[in-house]
C-alpha cells in the first residue's frame, strides 16, 4: 500500500470516528438545551408568580450549560469543515479529541441538572421542589371562607385509606384556590413525604395527550423520542416511573371522567400511598373518578361575603358617599357568595366614588351575572 493510500485511509478511520463522536455530541448537546429549557420555565414560574429568588447553584448551572452549549455548536461547525477538507491527520485527530472530551463534559453538566427545588422565597422558603411541582400563585383575599375546606383536604392527605379526593361546587366558589392552598402548603414543606407533587391543568376540552405530555415534563423524563411515542407508549413509561414512587397529583377543572390509568397514572391504594385530589363543578364527576373523598364547596355567608367585597372595594370607596353604601351591599349580594366575583367585581368597583357609576353596576349585575363581559362593562362605566 503506498504512502498516499495509508495516509488517505486512516485520515478516513479518524474522520469516520469523528463523525460519530460528533453525533453523539449533537445529541447530548439537544438534550441539555431541553433540560435546561425546563429548568427557566420553573425558574420563571417561581419568580414572576411567586416573586422568589433563583438558586445560586440553579444560576451557576445555567450559565455553565448555555457556555458549553456555544462551546459545542463551535466544534460541530470545526468538524464540518475538517470533513470537507483534506486537512492534516494530526489536526483531525485533535479535534477529534477535543470533541470526545467536550462531550464528557456536556454528559457531567446534564446529569447535574435534575434539581429538585430551583428557587426560594426572600425569607429562605423552599419552591419549585417536589420533583418538578409548580408553586401556583394564589391571593389572600380570595382564601376568606375557605380555611376549613382546605383543613379537611390536608387532613384527608394523611388518612390512610383515602386516595382520591373531588372537591365539587359551582364555578367561582373557590374549589381552585383551595386546590391551590394545599398544592402550595405541600411544596413548602421539604419533607413532605412525597417524591412528586404534580399539579395539571385538565380544562373542559379532555386531552389525555397533554395530561401525559404535562407529568412527563413535571417527573423530569426527557426523551428526545417522547413526541413520535404512541399514546399507550407515554402511559408505559409514566407508569413505569409512577409506579415506583410516591406522588400527589392535583387536576384541576376536571369536566368529565380522566381515565388516569390510560393516562399511565397508578390508582392510590395502600401500597404506594399516593393521592390525586381534583376539582369539579360536578358530583357526578366525583363518582365517575371513583373519589373516595367528595367535598362540596360552598358559597360564602353573607357576612363573609360583605367583609370580602368591602376589602376589595376600600372603605375609602364605601365611604366616600352616603348613598355608596346601600347599593354597594346591593352589588355585593348579587355577587351571589362567590370569592371570586365578590373580589373580582371588589376590585372593579375600588375607583367607582359617585352613587350613579354604583347605581349603573348595579343595573348591569341584575340583567346578567358576573362573567367577563359583564366585569369589561363595569371597568369602562
């Protein structure tokens, strides 16, 4: 074999090598953009709902992922260039090394990236924890009334043989704030018991898909190959995680039956000492999901109601008129004991200082009840 044939062949065996390391980079490199995507999104969530602060170790690990992500995208450009050219062996063989060890390092950077919490509050609380649990943000005025609601849901939480518990009642009475409360109470305490707290929006339109999509970005499994998965699939691979830990899964604005087992989702028993707590406008709901546990939310007592809606609005507003205060108890009762519209149309009504702007909230409440439409009605009066 000549001289030129040596050299050309084993500048192929380095290349050939190459190529794949380079592969093999490229496909690590993917899967830290996408760990590190889901890390920012629960950062995010953590600051801008809950107004907390990143760890610093959350925020070294962020700047070190996105420097040998730029490092990474340098040498695949390296090697598209060394491939097409006929370079020297010796250089192909050092950017071949180079590559192997920038992807050890990509490899030793995305094994450090599953954090269980990624922020705290400016009080040293813990959130963003509970494998992958989302701290949702919730008011205090709107938790007026439903102190004991939340109570028995925690309670039920600890009871052995309760795992799925509905809360049910009509819409605007306070069954998400509540779900929130308990959601929320479980992630500050670090040592919760539980390896998972996942919270899933479900919504009238029933997409098990996205059910699963939403636990599997919660649970931390990252799989490039996740998307092309069958819908039986994906419940194989939450199950098979699932099944092997204990988890709290919250499910909020459940219309109609969630067949979670589909979804991949284990049934609580007594074994794993799991619990699934959801809300519904339905009874019916409740028993369709086999709650264990079903608990009504009612509305708030008048008194509860009239200190919740005068809160929003200000004494100031109440006040600043003789005739404000009897048509402000008006509007209020026509809010009919919901949290939400009584906090909601409160807060509408806080610059509202003449008895005709009441007197046209008032008239606007009686010929429809308090909804969207109506609340852009009171903003522009």
């Amino acid at each position: 074999m000549g001289k030129d044939l040596r050299s050309l062949v084993t500048r192929c065996i380095y290349v050939g090598k190459m190529n794949d390391n380079v592969r093999k980079l490229k496909l690590a490199t993917e899967e830290l953009k996408d760990l590190g995507s889901s890390v920012m999104k629960r950062v995010k969530i953590c600051e801008e709902q809950q107004q907390m602060k990143r760890l610093d170790k959350v925020q070294s690990w962020l700047r070190q992922a996105d420097t040998v992500i730029k490092e990474a995208e340098e040498y695949f450009l390296m090697s598209s260039s060394s491939s097409s050219s006929s370079g020297l062996i010796s250089s192909s063989h050092k950017l071949e090394k180079k590559i192997c060890k920038k992807l050890k390092e990509v490899q030793e950077i995305k094994s450090r990236g599953m954090f269980e919490v990624v922020a705290e509050s400016i009080g040293g609380g813990i959130g963003g924890g509970g494998g992958g649990g989302l701290t949702v943000k919730d008011s205090d005025e709107q938790t007026i009334g439903l102190e004991a609601v939340s109570g028995l849901v925690w309670r039920c939480l600890t009871m052995e043989n309760t795992g799925i518990i509905g809360l049910y009642g009509v819409e605007g009475v306070g069954k998400t704030t509540v779900l929130t409360q308990v959601n929320n109470r479980l992630l500050q305490q670090k040592a919760n018991g539980f390896d998972f707290v996942l919270w899933v929006f479900v919504s009238k339109n029933l997409n098990l898909e996205k059910i699963q999509d939403t636990i599997r970005e919660k649970i931390g499994f990252l799989d490039r190959t996740w998307m092309s998965k069958t819908e039986e699939e994906k419940a194989a691979k939450i199950f098979e995680i699932l099944s092997k830990r204990r988890f709290a899964l919250f499910l909020d604005d459940v219309w109609e039956k969630v067949d979670l087992v589909k979804a991949g989702v284990p049934p609580p028993d007594a074994q794993n000492r799991s619990k699934i707590v959801f809300t519904t406008c339905s009874e019916e709901v409740c028993k369709e999901m086999s709650a264990q546990t079903k608990i009504k939310v009612e509305k708030l007592a008048w008194e509860r109601a009239w200190d919740l809606f005068k809160k929003n609005v200000g004494e100031d507003t109440v006040k600043s008129h003789p005739d404000i205060a009897k048509v402000a108890q008006e509007v209020a009762a026509k809010c009919d004991g919901l949290p939400l519209a009584l906090v909601t149309i409160g807060r509408a009504m806080a610059s509202k200082k003449t008895p005709q702007e009441w007197r046209d909230a008032l008239y606007i409440l009686s010929n429809s009840p308090p909804n969207f439409s109506v609340l852009k009605l009171l903003d522009r009066n």
